[in-house]
C-alpha cells in the first residue's frame, strides 16, 4: 500500500469516526514477471555478486609456504585478514575503516547521481529477493496464476508445488550460509570437513543462521524489510535533491490516462489525451506493491522494472517508449507547462563533493597501502624503575622492544641508536653484528619481544630526560623503521 | 483510596477489562490475565528446575551439599582449564625444565618464554620486596643493576633464590654485618670515624673532623676481613663492595653509622621448598636478564 493510499484511508476512517488500528496486515504482493532492458541488467548484476559472493573463496593466491594460498580470508584465529596480494594485521585495520568511508560515499553519490541505485540493482535484499522470485514463478506460477491459487484450498498438486518452492528457497539459503562461513578458513578443507560432519560447531552454526535469515528475509520478509527494517529509505530521502534522477512517471505525456480506443477518439477529436493506459502493468511487475504513477514514494525501490513493463506496452499499442523513465521531477514539470526542455544536471556541488571526497580518500589509501612498511616497530620504556645507577656511577634505561615482520620469511635486523654509540646499546639475548650493532632475527609473518639496555657514562651530566630513537634495519632489504621514546636520568624535576 | 468491595468485580469503563480494584488518585490498575506462552514458560521453567536439582549441586546440608549426578563443580571447571593450560605449556615446560641457563639465555624461543614465565613468578613471589620490576627500595636489592652482594652469574642467582640469605636453609648464604656500637666493640667516636672513611672511599664528602689515617687504621682492624683492605667486598659473605655508587641502604653517614652501631642482617627467604625447579630456573632467567647479570 502506498503512502498516498495509506493517507487516504486514515483520513477516511478519522471522519467516520473509527479509531485507527495499530498496526495494518501486510498486504501480500504477487510481482508479475517482465521482459526488457532493466531485467537484463539486473539479471546481469545478479549472476555477477551471487557468482562472485558464491565462489569467491575458491579462488587461491600463491603467499609461499608460511601462509594461506586463499585469496580472500579471514583469518580470525591467527588475527590476519588476506585479500589477493594483501595482508592485513589486527593494527592496520584503518584500512577497513577507509573502506567503510568510501563505502558510504559512494552510496551517497549513487543516491545525488540516480536516487535509489543501491535499493534497485545492488542490494543483497533486493539480490536474494528477485531470485527467490524467480524460484516462486519456476514452482507456483507467474502472478495471475498464484493470485487465483491464493484463496483456493490445499490439493496435492499445490502442495508438492509449494514443498518445490521451499526447498529451493532453503537451498540457496543453506548456501548462502555455507558461503558465508568459507571466507573464515580454508575453504576446500571447511567444505570436505562439512560434507563428513567434522567441521567446527561455529561452522555448523554460522550456516543455520544464515540460512534461517536469508529464508526469512528473502522468501517471506520481502520488501517489509525495506520498507520497515532499513534505516537506507529514510536517511537518502534527507540526502537527496530534486535534481537526482528517479525512477519518474512522466505524467506531463501520460494525464490524462484512458483506453486506448478513448484516447483514439480523443485525438481524432483534436482533444488532449494520454499515453498511459492505465493496464496497471507497472503495478504488477512491482516487488514491492508501489503505483509509480502516484509519484515518488518511500516504498518503491527504484529497481526499473515499471519501466521495462510500461515501455513493453508503449511499444505495443504503437506509442514512443519512455513514459516512466528515469527522469527529474523538475523537468516533467517544465514539460508539462510547456516551458523550454532542461537538461539533467548531472555535474552539481554534492556529485563533485562526493566524487572528490572518494577519490581523495581512494589516493590516500592507495599510497598508505603501496608504501606500508613491512616492520613495525614499537618500544616501551621500563617503568619501575626508570632508570639504575650502575657500581660506576653510569646510568642505564631498559626498554621492551617489539619488532613485527610482515613478511613472509625470516628476516634479520640491526638495531641502532641516533647520538649514542654502538657500546652503549646491549639487546639481551642477541648477538653483535660485524658493525658493533646488536642483531636480531626475526621468524616469517611473527612478532619478536626483546629486552633492550641501554647506558650513559656517569660524567656525561645528561639532562632529566632526553629524546632517543631506535633504528631497526633489515639487513638484507635495507628495509628501515624507528620508534621513538625517552632516555632519563634523574629523579629530580629540575636539573 | 476509595472504598472497594474486594467481591465485587470492578470492571473499567473505557476498555471492559476487569480491574485489581486498587486505586491510586482516580487511576485503576487493569487486570490483565497473564498471555498463555507466559504461563506456558513459567510452568516450564518449574519443570526444568526439578531436573537441574538432580543434576547440579544444589541443595546445602549440614556439613556438605548434594552433588548431583554427574560431579559437577564449578571449582572443577577451573581446575580442568588450568590443567588444559598447562598440558598447553607442557612442551615449553619440559624445554625448560631440560636446558642449561646458558642454552636458554642462548635459544631466542626458550628465553621469551622464560622470561614471560618468570615475570609472572616475580609478580606473584618477589615483587612485595624487590617491587615490580625489581627496583628494589631501601634495604631491598635493586635487580635492575650491575652489582650483585652474592654473586650476579645466572647460577649464583639460582642458588640464592633456591635457599635464600640467612633464610635459615642449610644451604643458605649466610654472613651478616655485626653490631659494632650496640656490642660495644667500636666507640661511638671511632664509628663516626670510620663511616668517614667507608663514605671517603666512593669519593663522597667527609666532616671537618675526620682523620683520615685513624679511620684507615679502625677499618683495617675491623671491616677488611670481610670487605677486604680496599674495600671492594666479597660475594663469599655478601660484604658489599664499598668503593661502588651503589648503596643498598643509602649513602648518607647517618645511615652507614646506623649500619656500623646495630648491624644489617635482613633475610632473604629460601624458595626451594616453594616453587618448583622450572619456576626458579624461570625467575633465574628473568632476573639475570632484567639487566643485572653478569
């Protein structure tokens, strides 16, 4: 039911008196099937995310022997997360957090560009539902036939037709899941491990919830959950403008609506008629139950399928295609009154906003990813105590130094100070590389904790505190990485 | 209140439900029958419990409490966890258990490890006295430094955690500084004199008084049997070495000549009948590696 009509009815039911009920039933919604250009693109966009979500986790990616050959994982267990050629540590992941940001404007530029692209072609809502759809019309029938089932009593044939129905529904669902929990480890041994019951319960768990919600939300919950559940309607009709394009009824060339025998009429008559036939086509393709021709509405998920309906029609009935299209609801306007066409404006102040914000993001991401160093290096000075006197009377400071290698092979490091000498630095465990300088080794992909001593002469009078940096460096890769703290040498707040 | 006939059935005009018949400034309170799937699960929930006594400890007796049938215990749940940590560790335990201290000091895994091990110990046995991160305090050794009473290799360091400082083990270290003033071997002048000397020895300042040669002469006579002619001490009695920047009780002459008139002697205890041999073998590690070790 539409906005329009819900209104209508509540002012209705306020003259007569009548309280308002709470909550209205859903009215069950029976899309017809239709042929044309926004089926095909959606059927495309379909076939390209399910195949894509679906057999993902297949795919491999050569990482040596140290590390996972899949090209998409999560790796929770070892707090790693893979992607093709990159590897992410638990401490990088600002890097899904820029994702998430140019995530967000991108939706935010598809809306200023053409409303609801996300809502019509791109959402795993709208995805999962159309395909669902397509199993009902496989198993039930298209529209008129299930409408006329509807109210009919159970016989056996409806009954096998309807147990068809739910159980490929349960199947995608069951692989939506069973995708779904491939992503988090190697997924040829999950999916032997599944198929001889010895796979984690998480696993096992994971695929029932997925499968129950996928059922749910795409076999019975349908456009409940975006007219309802989804915060997306409500938070692009505050970030739009009148100057996006929308799925629009042009009623400037569609009013006033008739058969076509009375619009003949009509025209022979040199009388204005309209080019809609009011068949009610673009209603019944409609997955969400939405009348395009009462204007924009928070119901309607702006997939094109009216259009595909409405232009089938046209071409039918010898009219120009186009009636609904997409379109500004300015522009129908000025039609309408006649005055000159104007041009959909694409290049606004918020399109170039969103786009320069995208890039900008997109070009800083890119560079912090190409130039990440393959160390990282942290330090922490001691804090009880903070510094020891030695037997000489010289001052000497610890520090716990971690080093982390990033990379997929053992690698070893010189550790060096800035205005300290090699004498005065000393890692606890580790040799004296031919320099003077402490080496350490660290293993492929690991983390390496090392004690760290490092002492001035008592005759040096240092201040309280001063600054000291320590220079990791790969002796192999020339590979470089410093970490900053203090070196202090007093108790005393003033020197 | 108003006065309510608790057998008449007080019925709301606006809704038709019956009410309690209580009434709060002209409000009534509707009574509203319990929905079925309530009633259902509170009904369930009584049943379960019936079960759950009989398979949970649950009710208390005079001096014990029923099991239940299979011996659970929330007591027993820990232990199992700490045991699977343990069998977790078990490798690295074993390792450690049948290293040398210098192959651990050596093998970069083992060492993490024991000191990771150690540092725990510490936290638990050692740090009330010698502070977190063995700072030490007046009296209390600093671990972090370079001069060691008993000794500052690792094996040194293993014996005097095993048995302690006249902890009363028989294999304890034993040596302690006598009462020089309070038993009356040096008079109080000839202790102000030789707390001179010992301070002169590091470089530290003296009092106008002091007479050199005199306080050589006391010394020489009464300290360098244990802290030797130069002063430098001996790990053999824990004589600390007296020419070094470092003061286990402080610099400062009235503490040396407290130290002089009533002796230093405090304990520290043996821990071989504490920790086991793998634990101490970690503190060992952790504590030569702090900085101090030689």
């Amino acid at each position: 039911m539409s906005v329009k009509q819900i209104q209508a009815r509540e002012a209705a039911l306020e003259q007569s008196g009548v309280e308002t009920p709470l909550y209205a039933p859903r009215q069950k919604i029976y899309p017809q099937n239709v042929a044309g250009r926004f089926r095909n693109i959606k059927w495309a966009i379909l076939f390209l995310t399910l195949g894509v979500y679906y057999f993902l986790p297949f795919a491999r990616w050569d990482r040596g022997l140290d590390a996972p050959s899949q090209a998409v994982l999560v790796d929770l267990e070892h707090r790693r997360f893979y992607f093709f050629f990159i590897e992410i540590w638990p401490q990088e992941f600002y890097y899904l957090t820029g994702l998430l940001i140019i995530a967000a404007l991108t939706l935010f530029l598809m809306n200023a560009v053409a409303g609801r692209l996300w809502c019509g072609y791109l959402c795993p809502q709208t995805v999962w539902t159309d395909l669902f759809l397509w199993i009902e019309r496989l198993t039930e029938g298209d529209r008129r036939e299930r409408m006329q089932n509807a109210d009919k009593p159970w016989n056996l044939e409806s009954f096998a037709r309807a147990t068809l129905k739910h159980w490929g529904w349960l199947m995608i669902a069951w692989w939506t899941g069973g995708a779904w929990v491939l992503y988090f480890t190697d997924a040829p041994t999950l999916v032997y491990e599944l198929a001889t019951f010895s796979a984690p319960f998480t696993a096992y768990l994971w695929i029932l919830i997925l499968t129950v919600t996928t059922y749910f939300f795409a076999g019975h919950m349908r456009e409940q959950v975006c007219t309802y559940m989804c915060p997306w309607p409500r938070i692009q009709a505050a970030l739009t403008d009148e100057w996006a394009l929308n799925v629009t009824y042009r009623y400037d060339r569609g009013e006033p609506r008739g058969s076509v025998k009375k619009a003949a009429v009509l025209r022979t008559a040199g009388k204005p008629a309209g080019d809609c036939v009011d068949c009610n086509q673009c209603f019944n393709v409609c997955p969400t139950g939405v009348d395009i021709r009462d204007g924009l509405q928070i119901d309607c998920i702006q997939c094109g399928l009216c259009i595909d309906a409405c232009d089938s029609v046209m071409t039918k009935i010898g009219r120009p295609t186009g009636l609904i299209g997409y379109d500004t609801d300015i522009i129908v306007k000025r039609r309408q009154e006649c005055k000159p066409e104007l041009p959909v404006k694409m290049v606004r102040a918020r399109t170039i906003l969103y786009a320069g914000l995208i890039a900008v993001i997109g070009v800083v991401m890119l560079y912090a990813l190409v130039t990440r160093s393959s160390i990282s290096l942290s330090i922490l000075h001691d804090r009880n105590p903070l510094f020891v006197r030695l037997s000489d009377g010289s001052i000497r400071n610890a520090y716990t130094l971690r080093v982390a290698n990033k990379y997929g092979g053992a690698r070893e490091f010189s550790i060096r100070l800035d205005r300290f000498d090699a004498a005065h630095l000393e890692v606890v465990g580790a040799q004296k590389g031919p320099d003077g300088w402490p080496v350490i080794k660290v293993g492929p992909d690991q983390t390496l904790e090392s004690r760290i001593l490092v002492s001035i002469a008592a005759d040096s009078h240092p201040p309280r505190s001063q600054d000291i940096r320590f220079i990791l460096k790969d002796l192999a890769g020339g590979e470089s990485a410093v970490a900053k703290d203090h070196f202090i040498s007093s108790d005393e707040k003033h020197d | 209140m108003s006065s309510t006939n608790p057998n008449v059935k007080m019925v709301d005009s606006h809704t038709g439900t019956a009410t309690t018949g209580h009434e709060w400034d002209g409000i009534q309170e509707l009574n509203t029958p319990l929905p079925r799937w309530w009633l259902v699960i509170l009904y369930a929930t009584i049943v379960w419990s019936v079960g759950y006594v009989f398979v949970y400890p649950a009710i208390p007796m005079i001096s014990s409490f029923t099991q239940g049938m299979f011996g659970w215990s929330s007591r027993g749940d820990v232990a199992s966890e700490l045991n699977a940590l343990k069998a977790l560790r078990g490798p690295m335990v074993s390792a450690l258990g049948g290293a040398s201290l210098a192959d651990i000091e050596r093998d970069p895994k083992l060492l993490t490890f024991a000191r990771a091990q150690g540092k725990a110990a510490f936290g638990d046995n050692c740090a009330p006295c010698h502070g977190a991160g063995g700072g030490g305090s007046k009296g209390f050794a600093n671990l972090n430094d370079d001069d060691w009473l008993w000794g500052g290799k690792a094996e040194d360091i293993q014996q005097t955690i095993a048995f302690g400082i006249r902890s009363g083990h028989p294999k304890g270290r034993e040596g302690s500084m006598p009462a020089f003033g309070r038993d009356g071997i040096l008079k109080s002048a000839e202790v102000s004199q030789v707390a001179d000397f010992v301070r002169s020895l590091s470089g530290l300042s003296t009092e106008a008084s002091f007479d050199k040669a005199a306080g050589a002469k006391i010394f020489e006579e009464n300290c360098a049997a244990c802290h030797g002619s130069d002063g430098k001490g001996n790990v053999e009695t824990g004589a600390p070495n007296l020419t070094d920047k470092i003061w286990l009780w402080s610099s400062d002459k009235a503490t040396i000549v407290e130290g002089l008139t009533n002796g230093r002697g405090n304990v520290m205890p043996a821990w071989v009948d504490r920790l086991d041999d793998t634990t101490i073998k970690a503190l060992t590690v952790y504590v030569h590696t702090l900085g101090g070790g030689k």
